[in-house]
C-alpha cells in the first residue's frame, strides 16, 4: 500500500516562531511536563514538534502535535520541527486522532519490568540526575509493578453469582470446566483484609487512569482481558 507522505519538511526554528494551536484539547499536569523537562535535559530531543504553516498568519507556524515539549522551552530556543502539508481540516482531523489513537496501545508490565531492570543508566555519557531516578522510579510503580508478584493471600477467596450461595474456586472451576455456569453469575466477591484491600483499591484507581477506564468494574475486566491476552500471547 503506498501511503503519501505529507511531511514537507525537517527543519529547526524558534520557540516564538510557532504558536501553540487553539483547537488543541489535550491537557497536560504538571507531573507530565517535569517528567518531559527531565527526560530533555538528561537526553535531549529525540522526536520533532509537528507543525503547519499558520493559516492565520499569526506566528510562522502553528503546532499539530507536540505542545507538552514546546511549553517547557525559552522563546529563543531552537526545537526541531516537521512541517506538514495539511489543510486547516486535515490538521483538524490529525489534531483529534492522534493520541487517541497511541492511548488505545495497551501495556505488558513483564517488558516493561526486564527493560527498566536491562536499562544501565551507569554506562550513559553523562551521569544521570536525581530527577530522572525519581521518574524511572515513578514510571516502574504506575507501570511495571503490575507483574510484580503477590503475597500469598491468608483469607480465601469465593465467586457470589448474584444472590446465590457463594461457591469456592474449586467447585467454580468445575462449573466453568463443565460448562455450567449459571447465566445470573455475574458478580465476583473477593475476602480480602482491610491493608489489601486498601491496596486494591489504590491500585485499580491508578489503572483506571492507565486504561482511561471510568468506572472500577470496568478496570478489573480490563485488567482480566489483559492478562488473558498477555498469557494467550496476543
């Protein structure tokens, strides 16, 4: 399939010859834009800004992606651009999709965790800050910590279909193995203690955030569907 190619242009250009776009709604807190000038002042650039020529002439250009690393910089810096060749709807329709379209990726913890663990920030060229620890470190508890392994759990565990009598796993199981399970069970009750529970709770609230999930029944399945395909190996 031959795709066109609609960048038009690599060059680098001033902070204050691009002005940020009106119709942009992505929001960015500050927990983002520390993360982004740690990972620039330790790294430097690895990605361009996205840009078209301003339409209303207000600045040379207008940003298409890319917002988040032009706020951290001074007017006078230099950052890299690519210049598209986009009409005002096309832009539009760019300015809309794409991170919509990078947030429907889904994450495996177990890739994340071996990289974090094979990533030698001793051999880099210069010394890694403080900061940036703090980041690696922030990114493995939201992200890589979902493979760590759990506690054995001292209460046990059972399944309530609805308002039935609650079945221990075992005899769940058999009713799943046997293809048996009533069409009311519908419903997953967990016995946990107060400190797991608690723990739960923290941890389904910070993947609902992963997964943009708004409610946390719809996180556990989410979480559920993706340790199935993780272990299906899709």
């Amino acid at each position: 399939m031959e795709l066109k190619n609609r960048i038009k242009e690599h060059t680098t250009v001033k902070k204050s010859d691009i002005r940020p776009n009106p119709n942009n709604w992505r929001l960015h807190p500050t927990e983002q834009i520390e993360g982004l000038k740690t990972v620039l002042n330790d790294i430097g650039f690895v990605d361009e800004l996205l840009v078209i020529e301003d339409p209303e002439k207000k600045a040379k250009y207008m940003l298409i992606d890319g917002e988040a690393r032009w706020s951290v910089h001074q007017a006078d810096d230099i950052l890299p651009v690519a210049v598209l060749d986009l009409s005002e709807d096309e832009a539009k329709i760019v300015l809309t999709t794409f991170d919509p379209i990078s947030s429907f990726a889904g994450t495996d913890p177990r890739k994340l965790e071996e990289l974090m663990k094979s990533t030698d920030m001793t051999a880099l060229e210069q010394e890694v800050s403080d900061e940036m620890k703090t980041l690696m470190t922030d990114i493995d508890e939201k992200f890589a910590t979902g493979y760590q392994e759990l506690p054995a759990q001292e209460t046990d565990a059972y399944f309530v279909e609805n308002e039935r009598e609650a079945l221990p796993p075992s005899e769940y199981m058999k009713n799943v193995e046997a293809g048996t399970v009533p069409e009311s069970a519908q419903s997953i009750q967990i016995k946990v203690t107060p400190d797991e529970y608690e723990a739960c709770m923290q941890r389904l609230k910070e993947l609902a955030q992963v997964y943009s999930t708004n409610t946390l029944s719809d996180t556990f399945v989410k979480l559920i569907q993706e340790s199935k395909n993780y272990y299906d190996g899709d």
